[in-house]
C-alpha cells in the first residue's frame, strides 16, 4: 500500500501542457525542445501554490520550460561544480574536507530548471544497498570523515525502509558524527514528514540535520508548516538554503519575507545561493553585485539570525565562498 507522499509522487503532474491547462495558461508557453531536454514534474500541492493565469508566477518560473533553456550561453555549462571528477567510489563525492556526500539517487519531488545536477550522469550512481558498499567502505575507512550528507536526486524519494537501512549503516561507522539530508520534499511534498521518517531518523546516534529548500514565501503554506514543525518539534534541527533567481526572488521585500516565515517556524535561513552556472539557467541569474545590495537591504531589515549567507560554490575552493 502506497504512503500519501508515494500517492503524491505518483498524481504529480509532468508535462508542460497539462501544466498550463491547468493554471488556465495559454499552450503558447510550452517550449517543447527545453522540456525534451529536461522533463516536466511538479507536483499538484506545490501547483496549487500558484496564481492561475499567472504566467509570470515566481513558483511557477521554477518549474516551467521555457524557450531560453534551449539557448547556448557563454560559460554556463553541464557540469558547472566539477562533480563529475570528484567521485571517490561510484555516488560518493568528496568537495570538502571531513564532508562526504553519497548521491542516493536521480529521482526527485520536482524539476526545478536552475538545478546545478539537471544534467549529472545519475545513471553511473548506486541504486541498490549492495551498490552502496564501496560508498559506505570509502567513508569507513577514511577517519577524517565526521559528516555525510545525503543527497541526490533527493534522497527522501526513496522508502523510509531503504533510507532507515543506510541510516544505519553509517550510523554504525563511530567516526560519522553527523548526518546531513539535503531535501525540497518537505517543502512540495510536506506529507513526506511523517511518523515513519521520524521513527528512525530521531534515534540516530549522529547528529541528524536536515536542509530544505524554499526560494519563496509563497512555497510556505499550512501543510508546509505543519511538516517543518513534525522536524523541529523532533529535536533535529532544520535549515534552508535558498537560490538567488532571476523573476523569482531577486527583490529584499521577498527575500525579507521568506526569512520571517522561515524563522516563525524556527527553522534557520542557512544559504542564499548565487546561481551555479549550469547550462539551461542562464535566465535565472542575478549579478552579485546585485546580490550583494539584496542582502544588505536584508540586513537592515532582519536580526542578523534571521539573514542568510549569500555564497556561490566554486570548483576546487576550500568551502562555499562568502559573498556577503
């Protein structure tokens, strides 16, 4: 029998057309090249968050294709954090010194357009438990190694009997000392914080973290709050990164707005990304000279808690570099 976040997965919808009829939009904004090169999938709760007949609607220019994708941009590229050179074992990257992340999977809860791994070669990754082994025998065998996240894809597309086994297994390696779940379920699928998540996730002896995903205020609804709350009420401490993007949340007053919400729900504004340049996305940047001006509006408005770090991930640095 299938959970309701599975049921959810399943209803979600994934072409551009069925997109449009349904926000009552004209079939005019389909660009059927950009949705072969990257499908379509969202699902119906996060829709719903959208204003019908709203071309211009900041959830919606997440999900939609559109004509610019196909076009070739100078320096924005497939592989734009060098990721695919930098597996130790087969889904098991190393960026960061003490930090491992393991690729759980290529599936995720919704196709966002800007996502830097739209084009990882997710079909070389691990799909199995056994398929984990050399992954989970790197991290063992490198003591240095005191945190791991798990990402993808997004790693809570898979079943809580398959995450609760890995779990556990790095769970069992002493020197782990936290663990890491990057995910946009909670936020487009909030029905996936339930009891069988947290039943394994609260016992673990590393530190569980988990990192979500909002870009806008507008992504935060009741069934939002209500899951984030499940987590913070838990005990694991729960943070969210954010992109800085182009038609979506490139003005303070939205940005300002995403950080109260977040904090009234005692979850921490952690990163606002600058765009990674990968091929695809170039509509969505904003300049960081720009970026910058933002966050300082931010600060003028906002308790510095409350105020993320404006970053931009570059190949070979030691850490995410601070912009601001």
């Amino acid at each position: 029998m299938l959970s309701r976040w599975q049921r959810e997965m399943r209803r979600a919808v994934r072409s551009a057309g069925e997109l449009c009829r349904r926000l009552e939009l004209p079939a005019e904004l389909v660009h059927a090249a950009a949705e072969r090169d990257f499908p379509v999938f969202a699902p119906l709760g996060f829709i719903a968050r959208m204003q019908t007949g709203d071309p211009d609607d900041p959830l919606l220019r997440q999900v939609l294709p559109r004509p610019n994708e196909s076009l070739d941009q100078p320096g924005f590229v497939h592989d734009p954090l060098s990721e695919f050179g930098t597996q130790m074992r087969p889904g098991l990257l190393q960026k960061y010194a003490r930090r491992a992340l393991i690729v759980t999977t290529g599936v995720c809860a919704v196709h966002c357009r800007y996502c830097f791994r739209r084009h990882f070669p997710y079909h070389q990754a691990p799909r199995s438990p056994a398929a984990w082994q050399p992954a989970l025998a790197a991290v063992a065998d490198d003591p240095t190694i005191d945190e791991v996240i798990l990402s993808g894809g997004d790693p809570l597309t898979l079943t809580d009997a398959l995450l609760a086994r890995l779990a556990r297994q790095i769970d069992a390696i002493r020197h782990v000392r936290r663990l890491r779940l990057h995910t946009r379920l909670p936020i487009v699928i909030p029905q996936r914080v339930n009891k069988q998540l947290l039943a394994w996730l609260k016992p673990l002896r590393a530190a569980p973290i988990v990192v979500v995903h909002a870009n806008h205020p507008a992504e935060i609804d009741a069934s939002v709050r209500r899951a984030l709350a499940r987590l913070v009420d838990a005990g694991i401490p729960v943070l969210n990164q954010a992109v800085l993007l182009r038609g979506v949340n490139d003005r303070a007053d939205v940005l300002a707005e995403l950080c109260r919400r977040l904090v009234d729900l005692r979850v921490m504004p952690y990163y606002l990304h600058q765009l990674d340049r990968v091929a695809g996305a170039a509509h969505f940047e904003v300049p960081i000279e720009e970026g910058v001006r933002l966050v300082d509006a931010l600060r003028r408005q906002l308790p510095g808690y409350a105020v993320p770090r404006y970053v931009q991930e570059v190949p070979g640095e030691a850490g995410k570099v601070v912009l601001r």
